[in-house]
C-alpha cells in the first residue's frame, strides 16, 4: 500500500514502492542492461529558419493578385502595378492612385517601373504603351518622342541620375540623358522578339541583354560580349551586381562576368533556365534571387548553391529589394510576398517532434534544451543544435512528460506520468513513483533552486521540496485549505515565491514557514497568479490572471493593464532579456516592453505604454503561452529567448528582432469631405456645412508595420490624443464652422525617439446664416423682440393693475359711503326712536325700556360695523385700539375693572375686513363670558405682535372654567371662537389662571389676513 505523504515529515524515496513499481522498475532495468533504462535519442537535424515570410492578397486589400510590377518610393512606400492601375502599400494598407482621363492606365495596367534618382517621383509605364511620372498622389504624361509614343515599354533603367534608358517591344532601346536621344535597334544585335535587359555592373557600366545578345554600352555604341559564342542560341538573362561584372544566366548556368570572362556559379534545371526566368535580383549580401513563370523562386547562396524558396509562391512576375533589405516578390497570381530574415523559430512536429505542443521547457546547467513534449516524451537540443527523442521504455505505456527542470550535477528532473524522473547522461539515474508523483497526480509545475533544491506544486494543493532524497511538504495557508500552486519563482535573495489559483501570493521565510504577501488594491482582482519574474533591482513582477501585470517592490505594488496599452490581461510567462526589456507570455501574443517605459508609466511619466508584439511581422501568426505547467520559458546562453506555446516552443532571438527598424515617418495623404477628396494643403479650406469631413494619413513602414502607433487630434474640436493603432484615418461629422488644427504623430513601438509628426489646417467657412455678423443681427433682433415683448406684457400687467386699483379704490369709496350712510342716516333714527321711548308715557314705561335696550343694543353693533367697513381702520393698530376702547366701555357698563396692554408700536400691516371682524368678534365673544359667568371684578388684556403671530390674552379673577368644560361644551360660543381663529390661521385656548380666574388666549397668523375668508 503507497504511504501519504505528510506535511513537514521527511519522506524516504523508496518508501512508496508497491508491487507494481518494483515490477516497473524490474522492466526498466532489463529493458536498461544495466539499472536504468537509457535513451533512444532519435536526431531530426538542424532546424534553422533563416526567412520569414508574409503574403498579401486581395483578402488583404490587394485589387487584384496579378502583379505586373514593383518599385518603392523615398518616402517609404511600396507601389504595387497590377491590371487595375497603381496601388501603394503602407505595411497595413493598400491605397490606389487616382488617375484622370489623360494619364489612365487602361486594360492590362504597368508593365515596368523606375524610381527617379534623388527624387521621390516614379517612372510608370502602361502596358499598352506610353510613360507616366508619378509625383505625390497625381500622375502626369511623361514626353517621349513622338515615334515612340504609344510603343509599349518592356524595361526602365537608370544608368545615373540624369541618364534613362527604356526598352521598347520590338527590340527598341533609347537613351535620354539631358535632351540627348540615342536609339538601339536590331541593326545594333537587339532582337525583335524577344524583351530588353538592363543591368550594371560594380564600375557603373551598363549591360544590355536581348533573346542570345549580350552588349555593354560604350561610347555610344553597343559592344557585343566576347564571351558568348558566335552561334550562341539559348536566352540570356542579365541582373546588376554590386561586385565584378553583372549576373549572367545563360541557359541553365548561373555565371558572373569577371575581367571579361564568364566564371560558372552554378547549375539551374531545365525548368528554371534563362527562359523560364521572369525577375533577377541581387540582394544587399550578394545572393541572388531568382524568380521562375512556373518553378517558383530560388535563391543563390553564399556558398554558390541554389536553394528553392519552398513558402514563395511558384509564378514569380517581380522582385523588389526595400531600404530595409526586405526582398518583396510580386506574382501572376498570388499577390505579393515578403521575405525578410528571421528572427524567431519554431519548434513543432515539422522539427521532428512528435507532438506539436511541448507543456514545459529549460536550460539545464550544461546549456543543453529540454523540452516536455506531453506524450511525445522528452526532448532535448543537442551541442549541434539538433533535436533528440528521449524515449521512454516499452513497458511504460500511456507515457506522458508535464514538467522539465535542470537537476544539480547534471542533467534535468522531468516530472512524468510514470513519476518523478532523475535523467542525465542519456540514462534515469532515478525513479521516485510515490503517489503524489504519478498518474493524475503528477506535478505540473517544477522549479529547481540556486542551491540545488527540488519544488514541486502538488496537485492536491501546496508544495514539496525535495533534498538529499527526502520529501517535505509545505501547506501555504497554515491549516487552512490547500491552495492550487500555479508558479514557483526564486527571487535573488534565495526566497521562495509561490502563485496560487486563488490569486493569492506566498513567500518562504527563512523559519520554514510560507507567509502571505499582501497586494493590497489588487488582492482578489486579478485571478490566479500565473508568473513570477523578478529583474536585478529585486522588484518582482507578476502575471495575472485577468490583472494583467503587477510590480511588487519596496513602494508598493503597482499594475498594468490593456487600459494603459498592455497587449493582454492574461499573463503566463515572464522572462527579461539582456537589453533591459521584459518579455511576457499570453494567452494571445507574445510581446515585450522596456523595464524603463515600465518605471516612467508608474512614475506617472508616461500616460500608457507601447509594448512589441511578435507576430505576422515576425513570421508568427498565433502564440498561445502555456499557462499550467512551468517553467515554460527560458533564456539560453546565446540570448534566445524560448516558450512553450501550443503552436510549439517558439524561440526568439531579441538582438535580431530589435535590430535597427526603419522608424515610420507619418503623413497625411488625403482630405475628404462628403465621400469626395480634396487636395491636401498646410490651409485647407471646406464649403459651409460639411456632412463628413475625412483626415487620411499613413506612417509607412515596410518591415514591421504592427509596431507602428498612430495618434491624431483636431485641435479647436477636441484637444485629446486619439490612438489609432490600425486605420489611417480620422473622422468627423457635422463640423461647426472655425479654425482647426489636424495633427498626427507616430512612432515605432520597443524604438525610443521623438515621435513623427505632420499637420495641416482646416478651415470650416461659415453659412450666411453662420456669420458674425449674422448672428449679431439674430441677436439684435431677438434683443429687440424680447425688449417688444416684455414691454407689452409689462403695459398690459401695468393696466390691469390699474384697473384693479380703481376697483380697489371705488370699492373703498363704497364702504366709506355706506358706513357714512349707516352712521348718519341709520345712527339718527336709531337715535331719535332712544329719545322718545326716554319721553314716553308711564305705563308704557318697561317696554319702553326694553326697547331702548334694543336700540342701544344696535347702535353698538352699527358701530362695529361701521369700524369693520371703514377702511381707514385696515391696519393692526387700529385693531388694537378699537379693541382697549371696546372692552374698557363695556366692562366698565358691567362694573368691572378693566387693564389693556399694548405695545408703543406694533408693526405695519394691512389687515383685510374679514380678519377684523372674525378677530373682535372672537374679543367680544370673551369679554362677554367674562362679564356674564366668570363673576370676576377684574379683566386685563395684552396684545403682543411677534414673527407675523398676533397674540390676544384675555384673563380674569373670576370663578373659572369647570374642569372639562372646554372639551364637553357644545356652547356656540367657544365653538365659534375656535372656528373664526381658525380660520385666522390661529386657534383659541383657554385656561386656569393662578390663583384663580380664567385665561383665554386668541393667536392668529398675519400673513393669514390676506387670505381669510
């Protein structure tokens, strides 16, 4: 039975042996001839890619694949002559030439290209005749004699800056150099079937080839080559060289004309002669390329051999050679390509592999490449760079290798299906099968430490250390629930680090114990820690999950994302090379970023960064970084970087791929307004009310054209920097009419520099309707409209308020007429009827009496009303004295002594008839119960006007209320007074008073006048 292993406990290697591994061991050992079982190492010879390769098509933009001719211009371009017309290739994109009537390309497009010396202009000449001069984005008929007008052109050729020579179909070739004419005909040796030639050799010289004939330019004349026989009848074809003579082809044989002799290079085949050949080029190194109508390309080497471009299509029209020494080949059928030297190389089963994917891969301690293959077992790269098989025994069946990592004194310990396996010399030294160490459960991640030791993430959670053959567990969360370990990492200071899946970060102290490392803003946002890379200052950077990448040093822990320009959230693998840079593994790219562009975007320095992608560029068009088993990248002796991808392990060579690229110089080429184009000038100026204004603008790079980044901005409209890594264009809609400024800048990622920068001004012209001086009449007018308005309303506002004042002022006149009336005329009879029941006789006497009671009665109550009509009386102090008039007249008829209170000065406010009326009524109402329940002698009263509140207060020393009287009395009295103080806004309260006597409290709002009803 297999022992478990436990935490901190040593654990003997041999102590989980079962019967089972002793009988795998036995098989091993016989399979072996001696202890263990030896490799079978299985050579796949050297796998050294020295091109890579790019192909664009009309799925990449291309009007059509038929490419009749290349040429490149100062500025960066490449020109593209197809069927169609003229095309120019930026790196990203093809943009075609416009042409007018006069100078349109009709039918079967260019058939030869020349760039003009120390100029940026192009020599374009139509298939069906004729020579066009390409300056900028216009074409412009080029003078020809008017013989050879509408003659089509085979060649173009500068012989120097001023000197051009053209050959014409029909075996015509003229020289123009400043107004000189000379013309070359059969008469001359040149056939008239077959195209003219041009070459030059390494003193300026100029060669002419045509169907058998070969000459060389001098003084004047042609002068046939001696080196060829008189009866000479195979096809020549001729190329420049920049050494000796130039390139000939003769037949099948490649010579090199040297002191006027031909020397024989090497041998082509029949299908790959001279007359299969349609593109001769010698390259800046002085190989030369071969392009065939059927038998593709072929290159001739340093080492005088020709070597079949296998990748490049096989019907090969043109070869071009760029600033850059990208070799571009255009085709009849297949658009073009380009072949640049490589930089990278990839390992997978056309290396010899037996699986296409390798999980994990390292360097052991004798420079020596392994790599795990998953069931394709292990592999290691040999001192000659070749790839060997190390295969398994027989008897290990459903044999699989997950992890590689160099051992001490030697060799590697690769963590296998069939256990944890010691490999060196060629042989397992060691086999150690516990349970935590096969099957499902072997490890996936490995890491061997400076001082030799072994780590292993354990499947079940955790990790264990291996040393001098005992096995130590180390539980990460002190008890907790193990965590899955994804990285291991040793940091300079000899420390342990340990990633997990649930994003959390361990480090082993010097106490045997692993502690937690705290990333504070980022703890839990970042998902699983997947990489751990620590740079010579000690600063450790960490690949996330879906954080992106974190640096964790004695500031604090920063971060960056795809936000800030990172390439990917999800990184898998770290490693920095030798020029300061840092490169990282994806689940979708692998790219890299200068440490210090880094440190500037952290220091706040940079608003985002610029990381390199290896990619198309590159010749890699999918990386796919290994993010469960580790190590998974490494860095050999010679710089190469590697990484285990499931396309394969993928080695980079940085001092190659950062090797002096060709920097963008940006443009802008175009103005469109409305679909349509405009010229583009430093002042641009657009018609009123542009629908959709459109800024086209190229940074033209040749090599590696994804490394460029683009911004633009206009300035006036929007101020901030609008990146634009892909379309060379910027757009706008709707345009208010002003001044802006157009700016574009760009620069090549990994390069640092200035950026390259280009403007112009736009000019947006104003509608009439649009114009200052338009706008200030619209102003002035609705000025002037607003002012009519406001002053009708306001005379219309300022009637009505008179009118109103004139009600309001005969309805006073009103009331001051009928309280006169009242007064005068109601007040006399009232009066002369008191009179005469004083007079009256005797026995008539007591109802005389009553009846003066009753006069008197109404005299009073006309005199009220009289107060309450009048409106001279509207006002709070003459409420107040009508009040203390009032009660100490009545309460003196009654016998009772009477004190009024109030203030020197109460405050102005007008008071409505109403409010009067409900206020002295409620008084009375008071008074009244004083004089006829309360038998009380006296009666004070005070008013107190205070924040818009009008208080009354009305005490006596009489008997006082009974005990519930005010909440079981359905008296119409107390009723009444609740009512109208109500409805004053206020409310009526009554009350004992001390030490007897009763208080009635009236409180009323004087805001509440004007409203009461």
């Amino acid at each position: 039975m297999l022992l478990p292993l436990k935490k901190n406990e040593p654990v003997n290697q041999r102590a989980g042996f079962s019967l089972l591994s002793a009988v795998r061991l036995a098989t091993a050992f016989l399979c072996a001839g001696i202890g263990f079982a030896s490799a079978k190492p299985t050579a796949t010879g050297p796998r050294v890619s020295e091109f890579s390769f790019r192909a664009w098509t009309q799925q990449n933009g291309l009007p059509t694949n038929e490419v009749t001719g290349l040429s490149r211009s100062r500025s960066g371009y490449l020109l593209v002559g197809t069927p169609n017309g003229v095309v120019r290739f930026d790196g990203r994109q093809f943009s075609a030439m416009t042409h007018t009537a006069e100078t349109a390309i009709h039918d079967r497009g260019i058939s030869a290209f020349a760039s003009i010396p120390g100029s940026d202009d192009i020599l374009a000449a139509p298939r069906l005749g004729g020579l066009l001069r390409l300056s900028g984005d216009d074409f412009s008929p080029y003078a020809l004699p008017e013989r050879f007008a509408q003659t089509p052109i085979e060649a173009l050729f500068f012989e120097n800056d001023i000197t051009l020579w053209i050959g014409f179909k029909g075996g015509f070739a003229l020289r123009k150099q400043a107004g000189r004419l000379e013309v070359f005909d059969a008469s001359a040796g040149l056939s008239e079937h077959e195209p003219i030639q041009f070459a030059r050799d390494s003193r300026g010289g100029v060669w002419i080839a045509s169907g058998s004939f070969l000459a060389r330019y001098e003084n004047g004349r042609l002068v046939p080559a001696s080196v060829l026989g008189a009866g000479e009848k195979d096809h020549v074809r001729i190329a420049s060289s920049r050494t000796d003579g130039p390139w000939v082809i003769v037949g099948e044989e490649v010579s090199k004309l040297s002191n006027d002799r031909l020397k024989p290079i090497a041998q082509l085949s029949k299908t790959t002669g001279a007359y299969y050949i349609q593109a001769l080029l010698e390259d800046a190194a002085g190989e030369l390329w071969i392009g065939t109508r059927s038998a593709g390309l072929h290159r001739l080497a340093a080492d005088n051999q020709i070597h079949h471009v296998a990748e490049a299509p096989e019907d090969v029209s043109a070869l071009l050679e760029d600033v850059a020494g990208n070799l571009w080949v255009g085709t009849a059928n297949s658009g073009i390509m380009r072949i640049k030297a490589a930089v990278l190389d990839v390992f997978d089963r056309s290396a010899g592999l037996l699986e296409r994917r390798s999980l994990s891969l390292c360097r052991d301690n004798d420079g020596v490449l392994w790599f795990a293959n998953r069931d394709g077992g292990i592999v290691f790269r040999d001192a000659a760079s070749r790839l060997a098989v190390f295969e398994p025994t027989r008897a290990w069946e459903d044999f699989s290798a997950y992890s590689v990592s160099p051992a001490k004194g030697g060799g590697i310990w690769a963590a296998t299906t069939h256990g944890l396996l010691r490999i060196n010399g060629g042989k397992i030294q060691a086999q150690h099968t516990q349970d935590f160490l096969t099957g499902r459960a072997t490890p996936r991640v490995t890491l061997t430490a400076k001082n030799g030791d072994l780590w292993l993430a354990l499947a079940a959670g955790g990790v264990c250390r291996f040393r001098d053959g005992e096995f130590v567990s180390f539980d990460l969360t002190r008890g907790a629930d193990a965590s899955l370990v994804r990285t291991l990492s040793e940091a300079p200071d000899g420390a342990i680090w340990a990633g997990c899946d649930d994003g959390s970060l361990h480090r082993l102290e010097n106490g045997g114990t692993f502690s937690s490392v705290e990333l504070r803003a980022f703890a839990g946002k970042v998902g699983a820690i997947q990489a751990i890379g620590f740079d010579d200052a000690g600063t450790a950077w960490i690949g996330t999950q879906k954080g992106g990448l974190l640096r964790l040093n004695a500031q604090g822990v920063s971060g960056v994302s795809t936000q800030q320009g990172l390439v990917s959230e999800n990184i898998t693998q770290i490693v920095a090379d030798d020029r300061g840079a840092l490169w990282l593994g994806s689940t979708g790219a692998i790219f890299h970023v200068g440490v210090d562009e880094l440190e500037k975007h952290f220091r706040g320095e940079l608003p985002r960064i610029y990381p390199v992608t290896v990619g198309p560029d590159e010749g890699l068009n999918e990386a796919t970084c290994s993010a469960d088993y580790q190590p998974a990248v490494t860095k050999t002796k010679d710089g190469r970087l590697w990484f285990a991808t499931r396309q394969g392990v993928v080695a980079i060579d940085p001092e190659k791929e950062t090797s002096a690229p060709e920097r963008p110089r940006v443009k802008i080429t175009g103005v469109w307004v409305d679909e349509h184009p405009l010229a583009a000038s430093p002042v641009t100026r657009l018609a009123p009310n542009p629908r959709a204004l459109e800024l086209r603008y190229s940074a033209p790079n040749l090599s590696v054209p994804e490394r460029v980044r683009m911004r633009h901005r206009l300035t006036g409209y929007d101020d901030d920097w609008q990146e634009n890594e892909r379309e060379g264009a910027a757009k706008y809609t709707r345009l208010p009419p002003g001044k802006y400024r157009f700016e574009v800048a760009a620069l090549l990622a990994g390069v640092p520099g200035a950026e390259s920068a280009d403007s112009i001004t736009v000019e947006v012209q104003a509608a009439w309707w649009q114009t200052l001086w338009f706008r200030l009449f619209t102003a002035a007018l609705a000025v002037g409209v607003v002012v009519v308005v406001v002053r009708h309303v306001s005379h219309r506002r300022l009637i009505e308020k008179l009118a109103k004042l004139e009600s309001e002022r005969a309805l006073e006149r009103e009331r001051t007429r009928i309280a006169e009336n009242i007064h005068d005329d109601l007040g006399a009879g009232l009066t002369r009827i008191s009179l005469l029941t004083q007079s009256g006789h005797d026995k008539a006497k007591s109802q005389l009496d009553r009846i003066y009671d009753i006069v008197g009665d109404l005299i009073q109550s006309m005199d009220e009303i009289v107060w309450a009509v009048n409106p001279s009386n509207d006002d709070l102090e003459s409420v107040a004295n009508y009040l203390a008039e009032y009660a100490q007249s009545y309460c003196s008829d009654a016998g009772l002594r009477c004190r009024v209170k109030i203030p020197k000065s109460l405050p102005h406010h007008a008071l409505t008839t109403q409010f009067r009326h409900h206020l002295f009524l409620s008084c009375k109402e008071a008074l009244n119960n004083v004089v006829k329940h309360a038998q009380a002698t006296d009666v004070s009263i005070e008013v107190i006007a205070a924040d818009h509140t009008l208080t009354i207060t009305i005490a006596d020393n009489g008997i006082g209320l009974p005990d519930g009287i005010e909440a079981t009395s359905h008296r119409n009295g107390l009723k009444n007074m609740h009512s109208r103080m109500r409805m004053l806004g206020g409310d009526a309260t009554f009350a004992r008073a001390t030490p007897q006597g009763t208080v009635v409290t009236l409180t009323a709002r004087l805001s509440q006048s004007a409203s009461t009803p």
